[in-house]
C-alpha cells in the first residue's frame, strides 16, 4: 500500500489555502514543498488546512518549520487550519507550537467559501509517482 497527500489549492483575493488530505510524511512531505513552492507568497496570507491529514511525522513537521521559515523571509503569514491531535501531540512534544498561528475552523477553511478568485486545481501526489500531477 502506497502513502498518498492529496493537496486541494485555492486563492481568495491576496489569501492562499492549501488542503491536505492523506500522510504527511518522509515519502509525501515533499509535494506539501513544491505545491507550496508554486504559490506566490510575497505579502499574500498563506493556511495550510490539515483537518484531512490522517498521518503525520516529523518530516511534516519540517516541511511546516520550511514553510514558516519561508513565509517569514517574503513578508508573508503561516496559518495552520484544523491540526489533527497527532500533529498537535508532536508540536507540543518538540516545543514547536508557540512557533505557529493555529485556528480550527468549523468544517475546514469554509471562512473562504464563495470569495474564490481563481482555483489553480488539485495535487494528486504518490510517492510511486515520478511526476506530481496537476489536475
């Protein structure tokens, strides 16, 4: 059985939220990178919503530290949507959680819902994959 992350990615005006369902882990941590990678950040508030996310490890939690780190340094904002307590469990036990803004929203990032500009499309991502597939 392969590890899957499929990511959802849709912009609302200057906000970017990027959906995570599936492992986020060694094997699939890096998709979370390059969808990341092809958003455009400069000033723009970015939410990672993890509420699907049934999987999760310390390489997820390095790609999230990536991700600060990276938002930091182009002015823009990290916010993580909807932590499943794995994930809490592990940013508590590393010390991480003050590191970040977290929100839980009812029924994901719903908030956005309606004030989409454009919605760029969905990741389907198989570490068994040789290229990451945009939809």
């Amino acid at each position: 059985m392969s590890n899957t992350l499929d990511l959802d990615v849709s912009v609302h005006g200057d906000h970017t939220v990027v959906t995570a369902a599936g492992e986020l882990e060694m094997d699939t941590a890096p998709y979370l990178i390059e969808a990341a990678d092809a958003i455009d950040l400069p000033g723009r508030a970015l939410t990672l919503d993890l509420s699907a996310v049934t999987f999760f490890d310390s390489c997820g939690l390095n790609v999230l530290l990536a991700l600060r780190h990276r938002a930091s340094l182009v002015g823009a904002t990290l916010e993580l949507a909807n932590l499943p307590d794995q994930a809490l469990r592990l940013l508590d036990l590393t010390g991480t959680r003050p590191l970040f803004t977290l929100t839980a929203r009812r029924g994901g990032v719903s908030a956005w819902a309606g004030r989409a500009v454009r919605s760029p499309g969905r990741w389907e991502c198989s570490p068994t994959a040789a290229v990451v597939s945009w939809n």
